[in-house]
C-alpha cells in the first residue's frame, strides 16, 4: 500500500470522527453524507444544516491524483509528472454569534519523484473575541503541538497570523491557531508521526467546538449583536474568496464547486465605511484583530 | 493638457452626470460623494444607500499614476516606466428583485511609452430575466456601438459573455451587455472619439437603470422570490472577488478597500447544492445564464 493511499484512508476515519463528534455535539441536525467520483478522483463532502447550534457546518473529504502541470511547477518549483493530494477540510458558522466560527484543515501532496509533504492548521473566528477563550483554545494547539515536536508551536502560530490576514482590510480572520505548509518527512518527523500530528489535530478541532458550543451556545443575542455576525460573515467571504489558496486553486482547477463553497457561510452582508462605535464591543474585537498576539501569555 | 488629465476631467463629470440622473430615479436617497488622496492618486466615491428603489450603489471615479511594475509589464506586455489610469465604475443594487443589478465601468490606461487604451462596459445581471428587457437592453447597447463603429457592438457582445462569466458556475452572471478592453487610438476610432463613445455608454447607464425602476421598481415581493435575490446576490459576491480583474487587482495593489467593495450586495446568502424547483421562474432564469444568447433576435 503506498504512503498516500494510507493516509487518505486514514483521513476518511477523520472525517467520520469529526461529523460524529459534532453531531452529538449538536443535538438536533445530523451530517449528510455525499459522496462524488471525478477523473481527477473522489471525496465525501459531509453537511449538517440548520442544527441547533450549527447553522452551516462542511467537513469534506477528498483524494485526487492527475498530471502535475508546468502551473503547479510553478506554484509548487518541483519537478514531477505527477501528484496525489489527499486531505480533509471543514468550517463551521454557528447560530449563535457568542460561538466562534472554526476551520480546519489537513492534506498530504505526494509526488512521483519521491517529494511529499503535510499542511494543515486550525484557525479561530469569534465574532466577538474574549480572552480566556483565545488563551484556553491556544493551550490547546499548543499541548498538541508540542506532544509532537517542541519547534511546532513556537513556527506555526506566527504562520497562521500571516496566513489567517486580510491585507485589504489590514486585520486577521480572528485570534488565529497554527498553520503549517510543505512539512516534509525527516524534516521534523518521520512520515508516521506527521500523520499521527495531522490526526491528533484533527480530533481536537470537534472537541474545541463542543466546547465553545457549551459556552456560548445558549446565550442570548441582541439585534445589534446578529447585525455585526452578518458583517463578520462577509469578511469571512472575503476572505475565502480573495485571500484562501485552497479555495482560489480549487475554483480555478475545476474542483467540485458546491463541496469547495461549503465555506460560505449562510448569510452575510455588507456595510460602506462600517465603523464600530468607540467603546463598543464590536470595536474591542475590531481592535484584537492583529497578528502577533501572543494569546496564552497575553 | 495631456490626454489623461482631459479624459479623467470629463470622467469626474460623467461621476455626477450619473449621480444626478440616478437621485431623481430613485426621488427618495441622494448619493454622498466622499473624496480620498492617496499617494498613488485622488479619487471621488459616489454611495447611496437605503433608497426607494435603490439600495445600495455605487459611482465611483478614480485618477492614479505611479511606477510601471514588472508585474504589470507581465500582465500588459508593454514596456514602459509610468502609467496613468482613471475611470469611473459603478454598480446598483435594487431594493426589489424584479429591478435588475446592473454594472458599468469607462476607464482609460496611459503609459509614458506613448501607448495609451480605453476599456469598459456595461453588464445586466436580472435577478429573474424578462426576455423583452434584455432585448431593448442589448438595443440599446447596440444604437450606442453603432453610433460608434460599426464593428463595436458585434465584437463587444460576446466579449461580455466571455468576460461576465462564473467559470466555476459554469453561468454566466446575467444577460451580458457589452465589453472591451485595450482598444486603442487610432485602431477603429481616434482618442476623441473613442471618449465620446465612453461617455455615451456612461450616459446611456443611469438612463436604461431609471426605465427599469419605472418598469419593475414597485412591483410586489414573495418570500421565495426575496430568498432568490439573495443567493443571485451570493452569485455577484462569487464573481466579483473570485474573477472580476478591477477587483482584484485593486485588492491587492492597495487600492481604497472600502471604495472596491462598494460593488458588494448589502446582504447575500448561499445554500449548498440549491436547485430551482422544475418548471418554476427560477429555473427558468437559471436556464438562460448562458453564452452566445443573441437577445436582440431571439
């Protein structure tokens, strides 16, 4: 069996892991699953709709293989004939604006010149952002982090602020996680242990937002307090849409659309030269959307 | 004075040509103009917001010059040192869904290597295509080319086809209009009247847009078919930040952020895998986003 057709099987249990999780987690809407075949390969993307506590959740899981283009050369400056991706992706948008939305990513790239690598990450957005939260939810990808290499957290934390940016608006998605690209086997770890790292993330991502769905889940929201979730929402279009290299090499590749725009969230809207009041809330958050918090010792 | 001053003078007249023409339309908001300088030039954006009929729109002129990159240089293949660029681009959300969005956008491109060009275009994008309209439309369109150049309408058409389309979709975003680009003095017309044909078609825009008002704007609205205008509106948000050049160029070469995504919806939503019901409006509408339709004789 070779190292991708291991993994990918491995990330299909993730993905399942993950829709289990969060159904119990939410209670009252169940994941549907839909699975599609392409010439470029197959996925499952798993969808809950209109749940107690998550309003639109997408938890996809895809293995394609094809000839590697001069454009992925390009992109990617490896020479080979050919690639094999495999990974698992999910965002989810709660109901309830005191919940964060979250997103979670891991892949693995193989190529037939012997050249592979993982990426990944996690990334927290709260509409409105506290503290504790981003401390306690920082601790947690640190703890994994480190079980795997003591260098993690220290390189990917500083990757996800630089990642997780909007630079047209000058401001992170949120209190940003980890983020890593193009890990290699031996770099770090052995190709096991990046798995079993990649793995590992993967099951906190529904055990952090089981979490935050106890917290925040049930709290009551105001009209200005959803009005603001809709403006947050278009940033977080703005972001997939502008910003996201999934996203953008997926669209463009003629990937499966409906499976890649699950990210968008339900709803969203758009407000000229929007300002938070002084003192606000809203304008607390605005002001907490900077790189280079460091959330644990903060 | 040099060509560019000229024209960006008669753009920045064009602005509140289309402004005026446009308060009277929608008789109950005005446009605020709102100036802005930055190091790479001054511009004029043009926003009303929560009218009768008009919801949110945008008429925005800009004039910017600076240093000709290497990576313009990859995308124009021209050589060159400086460049100037204005325009004025503008889109108009209704309030109710039996009005159409609509875009127009005139601008022109000059280098200091003495190669200069105009672009543009208009573009309707109904929420629910009413044949007839976009026949007089594409008429319209058509007595403004051929005021022109004989050749301008059968060139530009399908440009627009090709131009306003959701690759990813596999639609295109409305009933397409006319588009060009890179056309430049001396080709088919000289630089005065290639500016007068800009100005027409800029003329022509706030024009067409108030004949629909009349015709549409106070029409009555079903849940389901407000439920349609905001996944159409998910589509605009779609195409404009994942194809639309103005937008992304802007996006990321520093251009005013707030000023580009005036083109926004004021709100717009998505549902995974949505299929209008067979037989309905809907469907039928989705049945006519395609290419190479000649509205004019269908």
């Amino acid at each position: 069996m070779t190292d991708a057709k291991y993994i990918s099987e491995q990330f299909e249990n993730l993905q399942q892991h993950i829709c289990q999780v969060l159904n119990v987690a939410d209670g009252k809407a169940l994941f549907e699953m839909n699975s599609w075949q392409k010439d470029i390969g197959h996925g499952i993307s798993g969808v809950m709709q209109d749940g107690k506590y998550i309003e639109k959740a997408a938890v996809n899981f895809s293995k394609v293989s094809g000839k590697y283009t001069k454009q992925m050369a390009g992109l990617l400056g490896e020479d080979a004939n050919h690639y094999t991706a495999t990974g698992v992706s999910s965002i989810l948008h709660p109901v309830n604006v005191h919940v964060p939305i979250i997103h979670m990513n891991v892949r693995y790239f193989e190529l037939d010149n012997g050249i592979s690598w993982f990426g990944g990450g996690i990334d927290l957005t709260p509409h409105y952002i506290i503290k504790e939260d981003a401390k306690w939810f920082h601790k947690e990808l640190k703890q994994v982090c480190d079980n795997a290499h003591p260098d993690f957290y220290s390189k990917f934390k500083p990757w996800a602020d630089d990642y997780f940016f909007l630079s047209h608006r000058n401001e992170t998605r949120g209190v940003g996680g980890i983020f890593f690209d193009r890990i290699k086997p031996g770099e770090y770890l052995n190709i096991n242990d990046l798995l079993t790292f990649c793995l590992n993330l993967g099951k906190l991502y529904p055990e952090v937002y089981s979490e935050l769905i106890k917290l925040h889940g049930d709290k009551s929201v105001t009209e200005q307090e959803r009005k603001w979730q809709l403006l947050r929402r278009g940033r977080y279009v703005e972001f997939n849409l502008v910003h996201d290299r999934g996203t953008k090499f997926g669209l463009v590749s003629g990937g499966n659309t409906e499976a890649i725009l699950l990210s968008m969230p339900p709803d969203a809207s758009w407000e000229y030269m929007h300002m938070p009041e002084e003192g606000s809330k809203e304008a607390e958050t605005q002001a907490l959307l900077k790189k280079d918090i460091d959330w644990i010792n903060q």
